[in-house]
C-alpha cells in the first residue's frame, strides 16, 4: 500500500470563472478573496467568496455578472476545475463596498423543479405468444415509449394468467403503422413452485386482446428511472400529456389567429390578442384553413417576434400570408352528462377532435371556449367539462342567437410547458445504461408537485438505491464547462469486481485495494493535520420498522408493516434500539427489505471520521471527489481499539487501517498563493458493505 510521504507546499493558483447558467457563454472572470467551498455527495456542497466593489471592479459588472439563478460559478485550482455550481445569493455591504455570494452545487437545482405532470411508467398492452419460436410481441395499445435492447421490463398479466408475470428482457423494439410502440421478449416464465427455483418454462401459444390487456412496467433499473426523469425535466415533461384538459394546472389559453404565412419552413403566426408566449413553449395550432399542414398539436415557439406574432417550425411550401375566417354554426341543444358536455348543431359542424370552439349565448355554464373531445353525428360533438347533469335541453332562441364557432387557434396553457428552459446541459454519458439494479416504480402524480430533489432522494434510498454527484470539468476545445451527472452504486463497483475474481471457497477479509481506498491514503503523522473520531447511538437501531400503505383499505383497517432485527447485535448483548420510517407499498416482503436497509444504516454505534489534510499534500485536492474510497491510518491508541474491534470491517491484510467513503468536503482557500489549502474530509462507513469477513461458496458471495 503506498504511504504518503510529508506535506509538500506548492504554489497554488485559484481562478473563478462567472457564465451564464442557460447559454453556457463566458461572463466575466472574478478574484474572489476569502474563498471556501464544500463538495457533497447528493447534497449540494457550497462556495463563498467576496469581492470588493471599487473603482477597478467596475469593469467587471458584478450586478449583472453575478446575478442570483442566473449565473454559474467554477473555479478552477492550478487548471483543473475543481467546483461547479449556482449563484443563488449575495450580500452587499454599503459600508464595506464587499460584495459576498453563495453559490451550491449544480444538484441544487433539482429542490428547484417539481414533476408537475403525473409521471407513470405503466402502459396497457396486448400480446401474442409464439409457442414455436417461444417468443412474446407486446404491443401497447396505446402511445409511445422508447424502449432499449436489452433492458428488464415487468410484465403484469391478469388474475387467470398471474403466474407469468415477472421480468422479461427486450429484444428486440420498433412502433407499428399507427405508431405505437412494440416490442418482442422470450415467452418464457418461472415456475415459483418448483423444486428448483432456476427452472422456467414455456408460455403456450395464446393471445391476449384488449378486454384484458397485460401491464408493462418500464424504467426498472435504478439508473434508467432516475436519468429518463433528469432527461425529461430538460424539456419541461414535454413527452407526458395530461389525462384530460380539466386536470391542466392552470388555464388554457386560446388565441384566435388573424394571419398565418410560411417562409423557409417557418410559420409565421399574428394573433387577434397579445399571446404572452416565450421562446420554446409548446403551443398547439388547430383548424387553420390556409394549409392543413399548418395544424401541430405540439408546436414549439421558435422566436417571439412582437407581443401579436411569433414564428415555429412548420416543413413544407412557402405560403404567402393569408387572413383566416371563423366557422358558425346554431346551437339546436345542449346537455351534460359524466363530465361530458354534447352540443347539437343546426347544421353539420365540419369539427374534428381537437378543434377550438367558442359556444356563445347557449347558457352560462357552457359558453366559453372548448376543446372537442370527439364527434358523435356530423351534428353532434362532446367536450370534457366538469358539473353537475343537465338533460337535454333547447337553445332559447328568443334571447339571442345560440352559437358554436370553430376557431383557427393558437392554444398553450398557463402553465407553459417551456421545452428549453430547463436544460443545465446535464451530461449523462459517464454512467452505465443500466446499473442491473431493479427496483419497482413510484408513480409521482403531478398534483403533488414534488421537487426532483424530493423524488430521487426517496427512490435512492430504497434497497438497490444509489448516490449522485455532479462533476464539472473544463473542456478546452469549446471553452467551456462540462457538467457529468454521475450515479455512483452503493457498494463500490471495484468492490463488486474485486469479489467476482475471487475463487470458489475464499474466506477472509476485503483489503482496502478491493474499494480503491489504497489509492488515497490519509495518514496521521503524515498528510492529516487534524483528525476527530465521533461516535453516537442517538439515531441507531437494532430493529426497524417500516410502515406500509394499501389504498384499498379504509383509514381505520390495520395497515401492513414490516420490520427487521439485527441478530449479530442482539445476540452479542445489545439492547432492543426500535426505529420507525414508512414506505408509500401495500408488499410486505419490499417493506421487509426497505427495513433492513435502513437498519444497516442506523448499526450502533454511528461512525463518522473528520479529518483535515493538506491540499498540496498527496493524495492532492482534485484527485478525490464525494463518493470515492479512501484509506485512514493514524497513529493513535483509542482509534487502534475501533480498528481491531468486531464492529470494523475485516480488511485481512491491511489490518489497523480503517477504509472510509467520503461523503463530503469542505475547503478553506489561502488568499495567498503561496500557502496550502486546508481540507476536512468527512468520512463514512458504507451501510451496504456488511460488517464482516466475505465467504465465496458456489459461486455465491457471502457476506
């Protein structure tokens, strides 16, 4: 294992650089003085720095260049970008003339998002088993979903067919004429009652219809449901539409349009009132008669060219600019019934669902402007709208003429759905596809509007959970700043190779090389300066509950739960330590395995290490980030007792050193070049590597 040798100092150098958080362009550059910055692992770490505001300052426009949510921060550290995040405060003494900021790392910005639309990862399917070929089509009954080679779906079939559900790999994925997304996958199950717990069978050749279609739950890996969400919050959830309009959050605005023309696959559009669009916002442009090509149910706002028009991207031939005529019709009778409003015209209508109309002088519970949802006779048309019945009832032409006028349209909600306004240019493409972690789906409805932040630190921490972090590097080609989204596995992937090469019938302990952690080692004496070793029992337990919820049970039914104890303790003289958490599942065995996670998380007593290096001193700061592994040895007595008791990892041949993740760290910066930085390091167990030596029999790991 190598040992560091005494702290060397070294001339460092500090530069912090200001873009802009959307465009990624370079603002300005800025000396900040009293710098210290924290990195974090799935929290966000935080920088400070001040800059006074003088006469040379001027030229920097610190009120503009510094603006809270709209500015990125990175420094760099002798040319290697050693943080990256989000200006989100300042503070400025008149007295002083110091400006003071505080920015966070760039996973702040996820407690800054909500999922506002009801995120489900279940689609309704039919299939036909090919009992020759042994091979399932699945094809969804309806929409899209972008499926991958290889990926884990889980298959839900009906009660007369419930023994075949479980996971099935894709092989192959394609979309039919009409667009709909299919798949194939082996038509194979396992049989649950057999002796052998391996054996499969064959699915017999069969087809399952519409009446009762099976589900196909996506997104089962960890890593796949985590970064689709990411992905989807660049473009505001652009891809989930709403079950119906009445559950939009907000209102949906319509605007009449006055002139449309097209020009280089272009479509310009001047409304009869001011739109309040922006650019990239999705509208949706119905019953235009100068081209049916210039109709989009998903259009996106190119440019905004004055508060009357803006322009998107419409292919086909240019067409000169043309006024557009509303359509009316006499309303004969209306009524409503189930959240469904029907209109009689006096004459056929001509609508098509999706077409905006206005209903004028009918009544006032109807009028207003509408969606159609579908059309029943040529004289007859639904919209959804909400309230009580009315039977059908005639127009009262005496009070005025009763009419329903199709309008060519420009519609978008209140709410935008603003397609380019999210993308922090999140790179994902250090991360494994697949972590080969499954784990079921939450559904996230909308209407509760929980932050990204809140979501994925409640997925994260189920059983097959993972970390995060963002990591910032400068790219010299473009002059820029990459930010890598990077999912880190809870147990180490050296760890998980490392146990893999071992041969059958290996007993012993794990050495610090198999985590990564001989790569940095912090000694003391040596390259630590200080080092303080806390333990506490207050948030520990040798037992867990957690608590579970059906939905189909009343609020006074018992409700299941489940819990899990930690026999080593309890049998080594323990006491019972109980702890509560709840988990939003009706399954006992995933509230069992939830438990158990948690109670390896709470093992009494709870350890942290701080330890404060020198960060010129190897390993050198910018050579380990949150997440990584690390070694510690320091020369102590007491510290010697935690090494060699029974609530220490066995690391076999690197005995006394105690092997650590670092959770966190926090950097005090020198205003003098000349001197080091001083680093304090937090460092953890990793609740999902057990406490004890590592058996492999069978090829199986033990623990």
């Amino acid at each position: 294992m190598p040992i560091s040798t005494s702290p060397e100092n070294e001339a460092v150098e500090y530069r912090y650089y200001v873009y802009d958080l959307m465009t990624n362009e370079l603002l300005v550059e800025v000396p900040f003085r009293g710098v210290s910055y924290s990195r974090s692992l799935t929290e966000a770490g935080v920088f400070t720095g001040d800059i006074a505001v003088t006469e040379d300052t001027y030229n920097l426009s610190l009120y503009e260049n510094t603006l809270p949510a709209r500015t990125a921060l990175f420094a760099m550290r002798n040319g290697l970008c050693i943080w990256g995040g989000i200006i989100w405060n300042r503070s400025y003494s008149l007295v002083d003339k110091i400006l003071s900021i505080t920015a966070t790392e760039f996973t702040s910005y996820l407690s800054h998002r909500v999922v506002w639309k009801t995120w489900n990862s279940s689609y309704e399917a039919i299939a036909e088993v090919d009992g020759n070929t042994n091979i399932m089509t699945i094809t969804l009954t309806g929409g899209q979903y972008t499926f991958t080679v290889g990926e884990l779906v889980y298959l839900y079939w009906f009660e007369e067919y419930a023994k075949y559900s479980g996971y099935f790999e894709v092989l192959t994925e394609g979309y039919t004429e009409d667009d709909r997304s299919v798949i194939t996958v082996p038509a194979t199950y396992t049989d649950a009652n057999a002796d052998n717990k391996d054996d499969t069978k064959n699915i017999p050749t069969m087809s399952i219809g519409i009446d009762n279609p099976i589900t196909v739950e996506t997104r089962q890996d960890n890593y796949q449901f985590a970064q689709d969400l990411l992905r989807e919050l660049e473009t505001d959830l652009f891809d989930f539409d709403f079950a119906n309009d009445e559950i939009r959050p907000g209102i949906d605005l319509y605007n009449p349009i006055e002139t449309i023309g097209r020009s280089n696959n272009l479509a310009t559009v001047v409304t009869t009132k001011k739109h309040e669009l922006v650019t990239g916002q999705k509208v949706r442009l119905t019953d235009v008669q100068a081209d049916e090509d210039f109709n989009a149910i998903e259009a996106i706002v190119f440019s905004v060219i004055s508060d009357y028009s803006f322009s998107y991207t419409n292919e086909g031939s240019n067409v000169s600019t043309v006024g557009e005529s509303a359509a009316v019709r006499v309303v004969s009778s209306f009524k409503r019934d189930t959240s469904f409003s029907t209109f009689t015209t006096a004459t056929e209508h001509g609508y098509l669902p999706g077409s905006i109309v206005y209903v004028d002088a009918v009544s006032e519970s109807f009028d207003g402007f509408h969606t159609v949802y579908d059309i029943i006779t040529p004289t007859q048309f639904r919209v959804v709208q909400f309230g009580g019945n009315i039977a059908t009832s005639r127009t009262d032409t005496a009070a005025g003429t009763p009419t329903v006028t199709r309008i060519a349209a420009a519609s978008y909600g209140t709410f935008g759905e603003h397609t380019t306004l999210g993308n922090l240019g999140f790179d994902f493409s250090r991360n494994a596809d697949f972590s080969s972690k499954l784990e079921a789906n939450p559904v996230i409805r909308g209407f509760e509007l929980q932050t990204v932040a809140e979501v994925l630190e409640e997925y994260s921490t189920k059983p097959n959970g993972f970390e995060y972090r963002v990591d910032c590097e400068f790219d010299a080609t473009t002059e820029t700043f990459k930010k890598y989204f990077t999912f880190l596995p809870l147990t180490p992937a050296s760890l998980t190779a490392w146990l893999a090469d071992q041969a059958d019938g290996y007993t012993g302990g794990i050495p610090a090389e198999a985590y990564g952690a001989d790569e940095r080692m912090f000694e003391y004496p040596g390259n630590v300066l200080e080092a303080q070793f806390d333990e506490s029992a207050e948030d520990s337990a040798t037992r867990f509950f957690v608590q579970g919820k059906d939905p189909r049970l009343s609020s006074s039914a018992s409700q299941p739960y489940s819990g899990a104890s930690n026999h080593k303790l309890l049998n080594q003289g323990w006491p019972l330590l109980d702890a509560v958490e709840d988990l939003d599942t009706p399954y006992e065995t995933v509230l069992w395995k939830q438990a158990s996670r948690l109670l390896e998380e709470s093992i009494p007593p709870l350890s942290t290490f701080t330890i404060s290096v020198n960060g010129s001193a190897n390993p050198k700061l910018g050579t380990y980030s949150p997440g990584d592994w690390c070694s510690v040895k320091l020369n102590d007595d007491f510290v010697a007792l935690r090494a060699s008791s029974y609530l220490e990892q066995d690391y076999g041949s690197d005995s006394g050193v105690l092997v650590r993740k670092i959770i966190s760290f926090s950097v005090s910066v020198p205003d003098t070049s000349n001197y080091p930085e001083e680093v304090s390091l937090e460092l953890i167990i990793e609740p999902s590597v057990p406490i004890s030596g590592v058996t492999i029999q069978d090829g199986k790991v033990y623990l």
